[in-house]
C-alpha cells in the first residue's frame, strides 16, 4: 500500500477526524482513508443530476398512468429543487 503524509490540516479538522476515529474504534489513519473512500466514491454533479433527469422521465410515465394528474407546475418545481 502506498503512504501519504499530509501537512497542514487545520486544527478543528484534526479534532473532527480524531473524534470520528475514536466514535468508530479505529486509529487516526484509518478514519482518514474512509474518508477518502467515501468523498471518491461520492456521484458527480453530472452524475446525480443523469440520475435525477432519469428519476424525474420515470415520475412523469408513472404520472401518465395514474388517474390522479400531477401539475407540470408541481413537476417543474420538484425538479428546481432538486438541482439547487
């Protein structure tokens, strides 16, 4: 596995990964690495809003077929609040 040395955390950062680390039972350098995986493995803003157009189409043919209509202006308010 490769190292990293890291200078310069800020001291409030420091105190947030080491409280972390303690709350999950694993050392400093462990918190860190999760960490790092999880921001890597965070969707893209291109991502999330490829993910929210899908889920936004799937709503609408869902709306289509439902008896009970939603209004355009309902749909295009939930999709403003969705990307902001």
């Amino acid at each position: 596995m490769a190292s990293v040395t890291v200078k310069g955390i800020p001291e409030h950062l420091h105190t947030v990964l080491k409280l972390r680390a303690k709350a999950s039972r694993r050392s400093l350098n462990q918190e860190i690495v999760v960490a790092l995986e999880q921001y890597v493995r965070r969707p893209t803003d291109e991502e999330r809003f490829e993910t929210l157009d899908a889920e936004l189409a799937h709503f609408a043919t869902i709306r289509s077929l439902s008896r009970k209509k939603v209004s355009n202006d309902f749909i295009d308010r939930a999709r403003k609040e969705g990307r902001s």
